[in-house]
C-alpha cells in the first residue's frame, strides 16, 4: 500500500467518525478541500461511492460502512501494535544474549543474576561462558565481555573495571626451601603451574615487561588447568607458582597464604569492557542489561 492510499483510508474513517468534512479536517489538520479530493481519489480507485453527501450531512454508503468497520479493526491493531513498542521502550522485554569468559562471568554476571532477574521478569537472558574469543556477531549474540587488548576496532565498547596487573604468586609452603624468583627467567627453576587456552590446546606463555624490555616465558611444570578456579586451588595448596589476575589473588596475598614476587615485571593493561557491535538504536533490554551490569560492577580497588 502506497502512502497516498494509507491517507486516502485515514481520511474516509475520520469522516464517517466525525460525520462532517470540517471536523475531520480539522482533526487531520487539513483543509476540507484538501480532505474532499483524497475522497474522490479514493471512490475512484476503488470504483463505488463510499459517501452520501448533503449540504448538511456526511453519511457512509452500504460500501462505505463495510468498508469501515473492517478499517476500524485494522487501524486499532495498528494502534495497539505502536502502544506496544513504546511499551517496550519503557519496559524492557525479549530475548537477550550475552557471552563472556569465565572469569568476567564469575566477576561481573554471577553477582547480578537474581537481582536483574527480578528487576527485569520480561527479559529472558541467556549467559554463555566461553574462554575462546567468539565472534558475537556471528554467533548472534547481543554482546559481550574481554579485555581491553582484545577488542574488536569496530565494536561499542563500555568499560567495567581499572586496568588490571598479572600476579606470579605461591604459597609460603612452596617457597619454604626455594629461591624466590627475582627475574622471570629464573621461573625456569621452579613448578610451574601452566595454563592451557580453551579449544586450541595451546599454552599460554607468561607475559612480563620492565621499562622497555618484555618477555614471554615458556614455564615448565607437571601441572596443567584451563581453569583459573583451579589453578587458584592448586597454588594455594603448594603445587606450584601460578600467574594470575592480581585481582583474584590479592585477598589470599593479604591473608598471608600466597607471596607475590616479580611484581616489578608486572605492568598494567585494560581491564574488562562490556562490548556490542555498533546500532543507531540500542535494544531496551540490552540497554537495561548495560545499566544494570555498570551500576553493580564489582571493582577490584574496592
């Protein structure tokens, strides 16, 4: 349908609602003249006449009045149909999905589950916890959460956190008849407790800068996770020494049962972003999930 016969339609109901040319054009804020030749387009196009016309009078004809009772129907769905997309605009709804490494998971999505549950019943979320760097846009989802250094150029990115450190940790048990390390190349000496990147089995090598100089070190140990709850697990029990976020560690630093050491080598990077692909129009439960995850964001300096 054109837009020439949408108004053609408004303007035939408005008259048979008002029963008079002046007041329907007065509602449609147009000139009766302008309203009677959108009518006589209309009764053209459709080959019937849909008015009984006086000088006092405006009546529908027998085409007329079939005509628009099926129009009121039409034009109150239409109406309903816009009621509820402003609505929805007020009142965050539908389908969400979001994908984020275990770690962020466990930081910023596992703290806030139940609350924006409750505060959003409409919107049904759906987490998936993936450690591989997942292409959002092709795996359909509306966002995500990766460090900084990770982030795709053409992504919306929001920040969650400070920038982050590294930590080299062990237990006090470990280091008991060892030689704490004082250059990342003396880690060769030790068990070390290595991790294992999820899907290509590959492992992660130890990053470590000072000034202009960085390093990445190829550990050595018998111990191999691709989990950092178990690689915290193993470090406290004295497996071995474990490279981790500082943040994760340093309650178990300040308690006494791990010692941080290459601290000098451990510069900062960017921390965690919550990330979408770039809209003009941002979808209100993604909005509202945005709001939500900002407003509780656990910071590790608190």
């Amino acid at each position: 349908m054109r837009g020439s016969e949408f108004t053609e339609l408004k303007a035939f109901s408005a008259i048979v609602e008002e029963g008079s040319f002046v007041r329907a054009a007065a509602r449609l804020r147009v000139s009766p003249p302008a309203l009677s030749q959108s009518i006589r387009q209309l009764e053209a196009r459709v080959g019937v006449r849909l008015l009984n016309r006086t000088t006092r009078s405006v009546s529908a004809t027998a085409a007329g009045d079939a005509l628009f009772s099926r129009l009121a129907v039409a034009f109150g769905e239409l109406e309903s149909a816009i009621a509820d997309v402003h609505a929805a605009r007020d009142r965050p709804a539908g389908l969400l999905r979001i994908n984020v490494p275990r770690v962020a998971a466990m930081r910023f999505i596992a703290p806030i589950l139940g609350d924006f549950q409750r505060c959003y019943p409409d919107i049904a979320l759906t987490v998936i916890v993936d450690d591989r760097l997942a292409d959002i846009v092709e795996g359909r989802f509306d966002a995500g959460i990766r460090l900084g250094e990770r982030l795709q150029k053409d992504m919306v990115a929001v920040k969650l956190s400070e920038d982050l450190q590294m930590a080299a940790v062990a237990a006090p048990a470990y280091l008991e008849n060892r030689v704490i390390p004082r250059h990342p190349q003396e880690l060769h000496q030790h068990q070390c407790i290595k991790f294992e990147w999820p899907g290509g089995g590959n492992l992660y090598r130890w990053e470590f800068a000072r000034g202009k100089r960085a390093l990445e070190i190829a550990v050595e140990g018998s111990l191999t996770v691709n989990d950092t709850e178990l690689m915290l697990t193993a470090v406290l029990d004295g497996v071995g020494v474990a490279y981790m976020l500082e943040y994760q560690v340093r309650p178990w630093i300040e308690q006494g049962r791990l010692v941080r050491f290459l601290e000098a080598w451990s510069p900062s990077f960017p921390g965690f972003y919550l990330y979408h692909p770039s809209s003009r129009h941002v979808p209100p439960a993604l909005r509202a999930f945005i709001d939500f995850v900002r407003a509780r964001r656990v910071v590790s300096s608190e």
